[in-house]
C-alpha cells in the first residue's frame, strides 16, 4: 500500500523568502521594461527620402519665444525671439531617447543619459555628440508647413539655419 505524503506547513521564514523572490523578480521585469520602452521611444522613423508635408498652423499661433511640441511629426517648432524658427527633432543624438522641453529652464532635457540642449538645438551639455536635427520649414498663405520625410543632421546651430516668414515660398 502507498503512503499519501502529506504536505507541511509553509514555515514563516520559507514564506517570506519566496515572498522576496518574486518581489524582486517583478521589480526587475518593470526595470527591464521601463528601459526598453524608453529607448525604443526615441526610434527612428522610417525614411523615404520622400517628402512629407504636414500643416502646423497659422503664424499666429506660434509666438516668438515659443515651443510647441508637434505630435504628429515627434518634433518641436521653436519660434525664436529673433523672428525665426527652427523645427527640431525630439531624438536625443546620443542613444534616440525622446526628449522634453523644460519649460522653467528653457532647455531640452535628456531623460536618459541628462545631455542638454538649448531652444536652438546647440548641445549645453554632452554625452550628445552633436546639435538636435532639423527638418526643413515653409511659410504658404500664412500656414506653417514642415517637411517631415528629410531631417537635416548637423553638428551645432547657425543663423542660417533659421526659417523666417518674409522667406515666402
């Protein structure tokens, strides 16, 4: 005849290690996906060569010293007290790490590795090798449109680089 084997009691000190175990598994899988989702934020969209036009707005609602985000085309339009403006990809030139725009220091900050960069682009602060890219900027009866299919890589920011209004295409 087979004995039934009766199972034991848990014991207290038996419960809590695996209590911890899985705790620290679980805390690892969100880490894990936490950077993982966070790299792949910044990615790079696929790229024809081929223009992609998108309509922003008007002139008037961009005013000078402002940064709005452009979700449709992940980039930020920068209308520069100056008069110009630039629009600017959101991918951190270090790793593609998404970056915001900190409205209280008037900066773009890097999320993930803390480079830093100015309303233009211009690298502050490294790991960032070089200034944000642009995508190039047209100005049509009072409409901004941005060209999305072509991003211009540079290595810092020149006045040049600026798209003005009275430049009517």
């Amino acid at each position: 005849m087979a004995m039934v084997k009766t199972p034991q009691p848990t014991s207290r000190r038996g419960f809590l290690t695996r209590l911890w175990i899985g705790l620290g598994v679980v805390a690892f899988l969100q880490i894990l996906a936490t950077t993982v989702l966070s790299l792949l934020s910044g990615r790079k969209r696929s790229q024809t060569g081929q223009d992609q036009i998108i309509e922003v707005g008007k002139l008037s609602d961009f005013p000078p010293g402002s940064v709005t985000f452009i979700a449709l085309g992940h980039l930020y339009l920068c209308h520069l007290d100056t008069g110009g403006f630039l629009a600017i990809s959101r991918k951190c030139t270090h790793l593609g790490c998404a970056i915001p725009w900190v409205t209280e220091r008037k900066q773009f900050e890097c999320p993930c590795h803390a480079s830093v960069f100015d309303i233009t682009g211009k690298v502050l602060k490294s790991p960032a090798p070089r200034a944000l890219d642009l995508y190039p900027i047209s100005f049509k009866r009072n409409q901004v449109t941005i060209n999305i299919g072509k991003s211009i890589k540079r290595s810092t920011f020149k006045t040049e680089q600026l798209a003005h209004p009275q430049e009517l295409s």
